[in-house]
C-alpha cells in the first residue's frame, strides 16, 4: 500500500512517518492492491488534527481525527479506517456467498 503525507503548520519528521506506516499496515490486510493512501496531519494551536483518504479497487474510505496529540489522532485515523476496510471486505465476500 502506498502512503503519501501532507504536513501543515507542523514540520516533518520520521518518527511520524513511521508511525503511521506501521499503523497502516494493518489496515493493508483488508484492502485489495492497488491501494493508495494519503494522511493529511495539521497543527491548529493545541489541536493536532490527522484526516486519512484511502482509495483501493474503485472504493474511497475517508476518516479524520483529533485530540491533543498527535499520534493518538493518527491511531484514531487508523482504527477508523481499518474498521470501515474490515467491513466492506466482509460485505464483499458475504455478497459472493449468495
């Protein structure tokens, strides 16, 4: 799964991007390839805001989050989009068992 990052008022670093590679490595496991990712992370004062577009097989995911840290914000990100991948993937396959 490819992950693209976008960085506003905050500066890059690869702790960052580490951590949220290896969150969403989880989430590859319920997404058909080709899948591309793009993680949005914005700083507002003392709100750190993480936004997630996921796009694989003609489907498009899209979840955000905030809390008042960052990489809590990123973990909500992917929780919320491993959720809604594990479901369409089983709503896909219970759709072939008909």
């Amino acid at each position: 799964m490819e992950l693209d990052f976008t960085f506003r008022n905050v500066e890059s670093t690869e702790a960052i991007k580490t951590w949220a590679l290896k969150r969403f490595s989880k989430v590859a496991k319920h997404v058909r390839e080709p899948a591309h990712a793009h993680l949005t992370i914005i700083v507002d004062k003392h709100r750190h805001r993480a936004e997630c577009t996921l796009r694989s097989a003609g489907e498009t995911l899209h979840a955000s989050g905030e809390t008042a840290d960052m990489y809590q914000s990123i973990d909500a990100v992917c929780a919320t989009i491993e959720n809604a991948a594990r479901r369409l993937h089983e709503r896909k396959v219970s759709q072939h068992e008909l």
